[in-house]
C-alpha cells in the first residue's frame, strides 16, 4: 500500500473577476511528485489547528508546501511594506501540524514556504522581504521558467540533505553545490530551536534545514518538484521522503 501523505494547501478567496467561494488549492506537481516517487498523496484544507493530532493520524507523512507570505505577528514584528498577502489561519493550521508531528514521529517535508513554517513554528522567525532587507543578495525570484535553476547553493558535509542528494562524502562545503530554482521573497532568518540549517544560498540566506537524528524531518527553500522530472537529484528529496514513510 501506498503510503499516505498529507499535502497542506492554499486558500483562494479571489480570482480575476473578484470574489469566489473560499477553495483549497495548490500546484499539481507536489502531488505527482509523491505519487511517482511512491506515496498517495492527499490534499489537506485548512482546519481548526486544535483538530491537528487527528487529522494526522490517518497518514503516513506530512508536505508543507508552497504559498503566501507569513504573517509576521507570529514573531512580534509589524509588516513590512512589501510584505505580500497573508493567511493566518493556515500559518496557525500548518505550525499545528508541523508540532504534531514532530510529537508523533511523523516525516515531514517542507518545500519553500514550507520551511519558513518550520523555522517560526520552532521559536524562529523569516526575512519578511529579501530584497529589502538583505541588500547584498541575489536576487531570489527568478524570471526564468520554474523549472530552470537559477543558482547555486552550499550543503552542509556529511547532512542528511548531503546524503539523499548523493553528493560525496568528505568534500568541503564549496564542493557541495547544488544548482536550484528560486521563487522566494522571504526566507528563514532565526532558525528556531528545534532545526539545523543544512544549506545556504552563496550569498548566505538559509535554503534548508534539517532535524537532527534518525528521523526525516527536512526543509528546502526552493522548489524541487519543479524540476524533478529534469534534475535526478532534486527526484531523490521525494523518493527519500516516502521511504521515510514507509514505501
């Protein structure tokens, strides 16, 4: 049997024409990706955060994926003027089920704002908007289609990341380069107390963290589903995390 992955999701409340009812939505090619690397996967609305303990106990593994900003008051801080649209309801949703499953030994794989929610679910916090207040660094929204890459970023030597990705063993950090997309304007800045930072784009944002120990608990800020189907290695993240699961 497939194992069962729970898929969190956005909540769209607009369309072009203006309001429409509330739907849960979010890119096809999470759910193909676990599906081909051998999950089931199951797309989760946004829920009463109090309801979270059950709501995971029918799965396997838990994908925070991708969306809009997070809401700064979640770490004591006013908005930023650039900061983007935000969902309170599915930051407070998502950290619930995050905390969860850390409880109860659950995988987790988060995906770009998916590890910004493990950051500030765990005490830390995120960058609210890089280009304004990282002024030295690259620029993180590529232009390009989502599944080209657009720059490098360092993996920690001998991390688990190190490892599921393939690359070798006892090289140094500037050996370990990975070529990935980029469609971020905020990133993890305090990493909280729970995750180690695994990864780091050249110009020193954090682009993955990682749980200590045996248990698959892992972040990245790009989008490897993305370029899955082109990049072997970015394959490796899913198939990785559904044999954490259990497949």
């Amino acid at each position: 049997m497939r194992p069962r992955i729970g898929i969190t999701t956005s909540t769209l409340r607009h369309d072009p024409a203006g309001p429409i009812n509330p739907s849960a939505a979010t890119h096809l090619t999470y759910a193909r990706c676990i599906y081909h690397a051998g999950g089931l996967p199951l797309l989760l609305p946004t829920l009463p955060e109090a309801d979270a303990d059950e709501i995971l106990q029918p799965l396997d593994g838990l994908l925070l994926s991708g969306g809009g900003d997070l809401d700064p008051s979640h770490w004591g801080e006013l908005p930023h003027p650039n900061l983007g649209e935000v969902d309170p309801e599915r930051d407070r949703f998502e950290m619930a089920l995050l905390q969860a499953a850390l409880r109860l030994d659950l995988p987790v794989f988060g995906i770009c704002r998916g590890v910004q929610v493990m950051a500030v679910a765990t005490g830390g916090d995120v960058w609210q908007d890089i280009p304004a207040q990282c002024t030295d660094s690259l620029s993180h929204q590529q232009t390009a289609e989502r599944a080209l890459p657009s720059h490098a970023v360092r993996i920690v030597p001998d991390s688990k990341l190190a490892q599921i990705l393939g690359l070798d063993a006892g090289k140094s950090a500037d050996e370990l380069c990975l070529l990935v997309n980029s469609c971020h304007h905020q990133a993890p800045r305090n990493c909280g107390t729970v995750f180690s930072p695994v990864a780091w784009s050249v110009d020193g944002l954090v682009e993955g963290l990682a749980l200590a120990g045996p248990a698959f608990a892992l972040g990245v800020q790009w989008h490897p589903e993305e370029m899955a189907d082109t990049d072997p290695r970015q394959a490796r993240l899913f198939r990785a995390f559904i044999a954490a699961c259990g497949g």
